[in-house]
C-alpha cells in the first residue's frame, strides 16, 4: 500500500505578491528610460496633432486628461511598491554593515549611539580606524 505524499498548496497571494513585486520593479526601471520619456511625448505630441481633425472637442480634451489620470493613478502605486522594496534592501544591508562594525570592535548595543548625530556617528568611526 503507498501512502499519497503530502504536498503544501501554493498560497496564491503569495505568488500574487511575487509576481506584483516583478511587475512594478520591471515598470519602474522601464519609466526612467529615454525610450518610456519618447513614448509618453510621442502621445502628448500624437494627441495635439489630432486636435483640428476632432475641432478641440470635449471628448477630444477628455481622453488626455482621463488617460494621464490613470497612468498617474497606476504608477504611484507600482512605484511606491518598487521603492518600498528598495528601502527594505537598503536597511537590511546597513543592518549587515553595523552588525558586522560591532562585531569587530566587540562593540554591544549602546543606547548613547542612537542620540548622535551623523557627523559624530562618522567621526566616531573614522577614530576606529
């Protein structure tokens, strides 16, 4: 008699969330680029151009304006999500770094640290070397 192997369910709002994260990472580098700029300027320009073929009509105003309402509206989120991300990368690798400064100075957790300053937080390391 064989027994059926357990398998765990994929969680889907996790690879919801994975796949969210690629997107809005894939995004956000993509609408720096000169290509993303010439894009967005080709259709500002496209849409002026067809401005006398429609005679400056309302709905010809309402187009651009409900267009560049949505792109905005997307990209804040997809862009907020891309730099939440960046910003988590960031702390953990200054985590590292610090663990790895009290580790070599046989440094402990000194609550006199948190109330410098910058400056003295740099001349204090500088002193180390």
């Amino acid at each position: 008699m064989t027994y059926p192997t357990f398998r765990p369910q994929s969680r889907p709002h996790l690879n919801l969330e994975a796949r969210f994260q690629s997107l809005s990472r894939r995004i956000a580098d993509f609408s720096g680029t000169a290509i993303a700029f010439t894009c967005a300027a080709s259709s500002i320009l496209i849409w002026l151009i067809t401005g006398p073929l429609f005679h400056y009509s309302d709905g010809w105003q309402l187009v651009i304006n409900t267009g560049t309402t949505i792109i905005t509206f997307l990209m804040v989120f997809l862009i907020q999500n891309a730099q939440n991300e960046d910003t988590r990368e960031l702390h953990a690798k200054l985590d590292a770094v610090l663990q790895e400064l009290w580790a070599e100075r046989n440094m402990i957790h000194d609550p006199e640290l948190l109330q410098l300053t910058p400056e003295e937080l740099l001349g204090e390391a500088r002193a180390g070397d």
